[in-house]
C-alpha cells in the first residue's frame, strides 16, 4: 500500500495546478519559467517549484534553453504529430492486452461525466472535461498491468490535454463523440485483440485529422506556438 504524505499530496497538488496551467495556457508556450515565478504564481514554496521544474524537464514540458533559462516547451505542429504518432502505437496495443479485464462500469460512469460537460463553455468545465477523458484512457490500461507502459500512456494523455484544449477553445467541441466511445467500449468487450488494435488507431487517426484542420483553418495558429 502506497502512503500519501502531507508533503507527498503537496506535491501531487502543486503538480496538477502547474500541468493546468500549462494545459490552459496560463503558463503559455514558451513563457520563462523558474522557482521565483512558479511561487509568486502560484503560491508555492521554492522546495516544491525548484522540484516541479525538475520533473516537467524530464516529462518535456519544461525545456533548458541555458543554465539560467527554462521554459514552457513549445506547442507546435511537430510536437502535435509526434504525439498522435506515439499515441497510436502505444494505446492502441495497450487497450488490446486490458481487453475485456477493463472496468466497463467505471468506463461508462465517465463517459457519461463527459456527455454532462460537452456543451460547457468556460474554461473550468472545459479543464475538468479533459481531466475526466485523460482517466478514462488511463481506465483502459489499468488491466495490462505494466507500470512502465502506464507511465508513458500519463505523459502523452498529459499533452493530449494541450493538444485538445486548442481544439476545444476553437470549435466549442471535442474531436471525438460519446457514441464513438461506446462502441470502442463494445468492442473491447470482444476481447479480440486485432479488432481493439484497429478500433483505438482509427479513432485517435480521426481525431489527429480533425484537430489538424481545425488548426489549419484558424489563421491565429499561423505561429511558430500555437495560442489560443
């Protein structure tokens, strides 16, 4: 049993304000970062910051530039594809070892979580939306019980979340729908492993396609870092 700590839960608290801050772009792509600016923020205490830039430099959200210079990674078409490329070797054959072993109650417990904030508009909603759909991924890959495997999956949901909010703040919608969900779900209870294979790539390919035009049809992405 893993015990949680006072200063462990400050830890994992000041890592998820920080990671939704980078998620929502108040920490903005390529915004300088360091222990001074991490606690007049945020409020959190020089220990904590200067650990928190050490671990999101490992994770690649935060990048050196200099000894003296680190800052938000940069969000652009590269980092994007790069993402949706590992995502779709990754997922797709961790959901086919889970198969059937998935808690479905659990899966359609928040997907219904997610149906109740699709037509949310603020910022708030639309964070905790993506929170809810990174721990239904996360619910698919519980089963397959590889540690390593499930650390990755966290990291590239962690940058789907940046990826998905640009989608969300440009279109007021998500890249995929509850029914595509479900049916991935009916098809993991299958538990044939070329079907699961084949339905996760095809859906996390339509949502690559769909979030690609839609940054291509907005003029304010013609930057080196996509803002919203």
């Amino acid at each position: 049993m893993t015990i949680i700590t006072t200063q462990n839960k400050d830890a994992l608290d000041a890592y998820e304000i920080i990671m939704d801050a980078i998620v929502t772009q108040k920490l903005p792509p390529s915004q300088k970062v360091s222990e001074n600016i991490l606690s007049d923020m945020f409020g959190l205490s020089r220990t904590i910051s200067r650990n928190l830039i050490e671990r999101l430099m490992a994770q690649q959200f935060l990048v050196s530039l200099s000894p003296r210079v680190t800052q938000v990674a940069p969000l652009t078409l590269m980092e994007i594809k790069q993402n949706f490329a590992l995502r779709k070797i990754l997922l797709p054959e961790i959901a086919a070892i889970s198969g059937a072993k998935v808690d479905f109650k659990e899966l359609n417990n928040l997907n219904d979580k997610l149906q109740n904030l699709l037509t949310a508009q603020d910022d708030q909603s639309a964070l905790q939306f993506l929170k809810i759909n990174k721990e239904l991924n996360l619910t698919l890959c519980y089963p397959a019980q590889y540690p390593l495997m499930h650390e990755w999956v966290g990291q590239l949901e962690d940058m789907a979340m940046r990826i998905y909010w640009l989608y969300i703040k440009t279109t007021n919608s998500f890249p995929y729908s509850n029914e595509q969900q479900k049916i991935t779900f009916d098809i993991m209870k299958s538990d044939e492993p070329r079907k699961i294979q084949k339905a996760l790539h095809d859906m996390i390919s339509q949502t690559e396609d769909r979030i690609l035009n839609a940054i291509f049809t907005h003029e304010q992405f013609y930057t080196q870092d996509l803002l919203v």
